[in-house]
C-alpha cells in the first residue's frame, strides 16, 4: 500500500474531482494540492518533467492551452520551452498529477492503472 500520495492539480477540474472522489471511495488518504491557488515550485515541475517527460505534461487539449495565441503555442518544442511556459501558466499542466510516495510520478486519471499503484 501506498504510504504518502500528493495528487497536484486544480479543485474546479472535473477530472481532479473525478479522481479525488475515487481516491475517497478506495479509502485513500491523499494530500491535495491545488497548483492554481498555490502554484507549482521550480523544483517539482522538474521533477514531473524528469519523470514523465514534457509532451504528457502539458495538456494540448485544454482552455488555458486553447487561450494562448498561436505563435506562444508555436514556441513550446522541447522541455525547456514547456517548462517556461508551465511555469508561467500552471493551468496548462495536465491533471491531475500524483505523486505516489515522492519517486512515482502519474498524469491523468485512470482508475485501473491507480488501483495497481494501491496495491
């Protein structure tokens, strides 16, 4: 069993809610934090970055992504241009990020794979 899991991301989303009420039904304890209200350090985003990398970090598919003008979205192609734009704009991080006791590191929810995790 997991011990300690942080899952980052905002509390309006509906797949932050989704996963925080599956996480709930599973009895899990998990420590929530909400990067639009607290941002998200330098130090963890590199972290999430060297973990799972930048093109499924950076959610393509959302508003804040679809907000920002086309030669901003053009400029994103490589880690380091990511990784400034993360910065700027936590918004567009994919949700919800978790982390399963500091080394693991998920983006999305997807119940099965989780319940692996839990295991």
């Amino acid at each position: 069993m997991t011990d300690s899991i942080t899952l980052y991301g905002i509390s309006n989303c509906d797949t932050v809610k989704r996963a925080r009420a599956w996480l709930a039904e599973q009895k899990v304890e998990v420590q929530f934090h909400d990067f639009k209200k607290q941002g998200v350090s330098e130090a963890r985003l590199d972290h999430w970055l060297t973990a799972v990398g930048w093109e499924k970090l950076l959610n393509r598919q959302g508003t804040t992504w679809r907000k920002l003008d086309a030669a901003t979205q053009a400029a994103v192609t490589d880690a380091r241009s990511a990784r400034t734009l993360m910065l700027a704009h936590a918004s567009v991080i994919k949700r919800p990020v978790v982390e399963w006791n500091d080394r693991d590191v998920s983006v999305g929810f997807d119940a099965a794979n989780w319940l692996v995790r839990l295991t």
